[in-house]
C-alpha cells in the first residue's frame, strides 16, 4: 500500500510539473503571437477609432453646414430674380 502512495505521489508531481510547463509553453506562444499581430497592425498604417470617430463627427458638421448655405443661396438667387 505504501509503494502505490508513492507511485501516485510520483505520478501526481509529474503531472503538476507538466501542466505547469503547458501553461508556461502557452504563455509564451500568446505573447509571440499577440507581438507578431501588433506588428502586422502596425505596418498596415491603420486609424485608430477615436481619430476615425473624430474626423466622422467633423465630416457630419460640415455636411450639414454645406446643406444649409446651399439652402441660403437657393434662396438668394430665388430672390434675385436671376435663374440658371
């Protein structure tokens, strides 16, 4: 009976050490991968979202100011009595 504890002993660090050494062996390739996909990311020169959120927002803006003085000079040219 005590050969078997042993045994089973034996047995259960093994199997500790090795998934120690997996999580371990994980690790590693979640950084390797995460530093290879922040690479990529990097040279493809992308946009990052608040810049993209931003100039949207702006481009909104100007569209609708473009909407209203497009309004104003309909108007001033209906009122001039002058049409093209």
């Amino acid at each position: 009976m005590n050969q078997s504890n042993k045994i089973f002993d034996g047995l259960g660090r093994v199997m500790n050490e090795a998934a120690g050494v997996a999580d371990g062996v994980r690790r590693e390739v979640e950084t390797a991968v995460k530093s290879q996909v922040q690479r990529l990311v990097a040279d493809m020169d992308l946009v990052k979202r608040e810049d993209f959120d931003a100039l949207r927002e702006l481009v909104q803006v100007q569209g609708e100011e473009i909407d209203t003085l497009r309004k104003d000079l309909a108007a001033l040219k209906g009122g001039s009595g002058k049409a093209k």
